[in-house]
C-alpha cells in the first residue's frame, strides 16, 4: 500500500520567508515594551537572602581577635580539602587559635558543613558571591582576608541559630 503525499505550493512571498520574518518582528515588537527581567549587574546588585550560602568567612570577635579556637573541624570535614589550618598557642583565655588559615576557593564546592560542624561559629557562609580573579594565587584566602567583623555577619549567624534552634527545642 503506498501512501500518497500532498505537497503544499508555495506562494511567492511564502518562498521568501516574509511570514516568518513578520512573526518574528511581530514577537521582538510585543517584547521590546515588557518589563526587564535581566539585572544590570554591576550598577544592581543583587541582594541575597539570609539563606544564601557564599563565600566562608572567619568571625572576628569586637576585641579584633579570631573566634576560631583550632581545633580543625572544618578542616576534617571539608569533602573537597579546601582548608587548611596550622595552629598556635595563645596565652588568652582560649588555649589555641589559628596562625595560619586559608580557604582555597578553587576547591571550595560551597557546601556549608564547615559552618555547620564549627562549635564556636568561627566560620560562616557569608552572603558574598563574587568569586573572580586573574591568577589561582589570589583565589587561595588567608586568614587576613577571611576575617570578618561580627557586626557584619550577624544577619547571617542569626539566620543559622534560627535554622539550627529547632533541635535544641
């Protein structure tokens, strides 16, 4: 059994594609007039939630010292192996803090289990999502970098304890 085909003849301004080219200036026409859905972003920032997990940052107490006490959770629990923490002996009410910290933010996948296993909330997951720069060096943060005021991380670290507060209830 042979199935017979029927073809449509074109016309002449269906053999040039002006339809289609109506429809499409059509289209463009309607959306030209819409409200923008894009940020412009370097002049709009975009303003993040509480729950936004970027950049980890160390909490700076109000005295300038770190909240951070060594004990190198954080670094154990990191999938990726991205921290790396070299401890010091302090002579503070706190018996060690650290000498040197760094994030390697190449590695760092964001995943927030360092902010979650710290028991000091020494480390937090800052509303920071910028990440860029010319050489793999500059994307290796030391502990002058990560050291962040308190004040600037409270919105934050109330959102964690407001989160987190459930099992203590």
């Amino acid at each position: 059994m042979q199935v017979k085909r029927v073809e449509k003849r074109l016309n002449f301004l269906e053999k040039l594609g002006i339809p289609e080219i109506l429809k499409g200036m059509w289209f463009t026409f309607g959306t030209m007039f819409r409200k923008r859905v894009t940020r412009q972003y370097p002049e709009e920032r975009y303003v993040s939630p509480a729950a936004v997990k970027g950049q980890p940052l160390l909490v700076e107490n109000e005295d300038g010292t770190p909240r951070c006490v060594a004990c190198s959770l954080c670094e154990v629990v990191c999938p990726p192996k991205a921290i790396t923490i070299k401890a010091e002996e302090t002579d503070r009410y706190i018996e060690r803090e650290p000498e040197e910290f760094s994030i390697d933010m190449l590695r760092c996948i964001l995943c927030g289990l360092c902010e979650e296993v710290c028991p000091k909330e020494a480390i937090i997951m800052s509303d920071r999502l910028e990440l860029a720069a010319f050489t793999r060096e500059e994307l290796v943060f030391h502990k002058d970098r990560l050291m962040t005021p308190l004040a600037d991380l409270r919105k934050r670290i109330d959102f964690t304890k407001e989160k987190f507060d459930k099992w203590n209830s």
